[in-house]
C-alpha cells in the first residue's frame, strides 16, 4: 500500500518533534556539535528513528532569521501541526522567549526517551521523571492517531515468539501489507501508518475493525481514534498495547475513547505543559541555522 499521506504525515512529522521528553531547547535538530559527530547526536539515537520534519523546520528558519529561536520553532509548528491535523479542534497558546540549546547526545536521548519494547511500568517511570502523570502519559500516546512507525520498532508485535497479545487477524493483515510495503519502499525496513483508521477498507475489514465511533474518511486526522484501535488490540507498538495493562492507563483509554472532547482539551494541555519542559544544560543561543552551533 503505498504512503498517499504527504501532507498529513509531514504534520505529524513535526508534531513527533514535540512529543519528547528532552526537554525544549532544539536539540534534536542539530547534526553536528562541537563535541559530537552526526553519529552522535540526538537525531541518530536509536529511540529516535524515523524522526523527520526537519527540512520543514529549516524552510521557517530561513523565512524568520535570526530573530527567533530554533527551539520556539520547533513548537511553535508543532502547535500549529496539531490545529492543522486536528481541523480546528485542538489549539493552545504558547509563550516564546527559547533559547537553542548547544548540546545534542545520542547516548542521552536513548537514555531518556521511552522505547517502543517498554512495559508500562518503564513507561510511567520515564513520563514521572518529567513530572508527567499518567493519564497525561496516556493522553500524549493519542498522537500515534497521525504518522508512521519503522518496521524496526513493531517487528516484535509479529513474530510469534515476542509478540505481546495483537489481534490476530490484525497481525495476519499488518504482516502481509509489510511484505509488500518492503517492495513499494525499496528496504527491509518499511514504515507502515500507525492507525488502522488510516488503512483501506479491506485491510479493515480483514482485520475485523470495529469503526463505531470512528470516522474513516478522516484520513490523517489527529482525533481519539487511537483509542479505539488500542482497545481492540489493533496498534502497532508494544509500548502502546501495554497501556492496557495498567488499571489508571486503561480507565484512561476507555474515557478518551468515549469521550473526544475529553481528550483533545486534554492533549492540548499537555502540549503546552511539554513545551515548557526546560531545556538542560548551562550554554545557549538563537542559532543561525537550526542544525549547527554559532
């Protein structure tokens, strides 16, 4: 099945730059440091693969110069990505006044930053670093309703021998929409759509998708549809079927299934709350180009 989604997955490209725990200071963008090749930064951490939206961050840069910080930026489209792939209904305010940070390690994200093999327990120990509850831990995973995942990160989910429970129609589906997305794509390593929402109709219906409550034209679209896949056992990633097993995160689950509203104001409180995250370290600038130091 070939990716039709250039729009909506360059949304949520940018928006995936937002959703991480590292704190605000454009790290993540940098391809070199004075201390660390392109191997070593943020970008290259494992945890961080199939990070993209960069190119789009760097068109802004250039339109806004020196006048505004990288890290503003970053989540300043973010903000914007979410209101665009949402149509509307999720929008908060943001102050400015970041600045760029002049560290960025690889070994520090993956360090930090949740991995898609984590249980639930890892999950809401890693959000609780940053002060995250986890009905906001539950909140943010909804962001997975939009973008893709690497093959790499969900092979797990379908070898017989890893695999946590997945809807085993849904598994037999994915497994063959893999094969032949490794042609389409050209690697071993395709990326396959995170929502089942976002496949066709015969890839749900093989699946046995239950869509009440779904809108399946909404191709793309950043809504609580997550929710419902979860649910039904029908989500690519262990870190996201996991959420189930936990008391408060499943409460959590059924809530902002049931209730869109509920979750939307909910996420954008969030976003706002990681967007002010702060941003670590002692030395930092407004860079000239988002992906090297002054």
């Amino acid at each position: 099945m070939a990716m039709k989604l250039t729009r909506a997955v360059a949304g949520a490209a940018v928006l995936s730059l937002c959703v991480l725990l590292a704190g605000c200071d454009g790290s993540v963008l940098l391809d070199t440091t004075p201390s660390n090749s392109s191997s070593g930064v943020e970008k290259a951490a494992a945890n961080n693969i199939g990070l993209r939206g960069f190119e789009l961050i760097d068109a802004i840069k250039a339109k806004l110069g020196d006048a505004v910080s990288c890290a503003d930026i970053v989540v300043l489209a973010g903000r914007d990505a979410a209101a665009i792939l949402s149509r509307g209904r999720i929008t908060y305010a943001l102050k400015t006044g970041r600045r760029d940070g002049v560290v960025s390690s690889a070994a520090a994200a993956d360090a930090t930053l949740p991995q898609s093999t984590f249980e639930v327990s890892q999950l809401k120990g890693n959000f609780a670093k940053k002060n995250f509850t986890t009905e906001e831990l539950v909140v943010l995973s909804g962001a997975h309703a939009v973008g893709v995942s690497h093959l790499s990160s969900f092979k797990d989910r379908l070898n017989a021998a890893t695999a946590t429970p997945i809807d085993p129609s849904y598994a037999a589906a994915l497994a063959r929409d893999v094969e032949a997305l490794k042609g389409q794509q050209n690697t071993t390593d395709p990326t396959e759509r995170f929502n089942i929402r976002d496949m066709d109709a015969g890839f749900r219906n093989a699946s046995g998708f239950d869509a009440t409550g779904v809108n399946t034209t909404a191709v793309g679209v950043l809504d609580n549809s997550f929710y419902h896949a979860t649910l039904q056992n029908m989500v690519l990633l262990k870190s996201d079927w996991v959420l189930r097993t936990d008391g408060e995160a499943s409460g959590s689950l059924s809530d902002f299934r049931d209730d869109a509203a509920k979750w939307e104001a909910e996420f954008a409180a969030a976003m706002v709350k990681l967007s002010n995250l702060p941003a670590e370290g002692t030395r930092f600038e407004i860079r000239k180009s988002c992906r090297s130091t002054n």
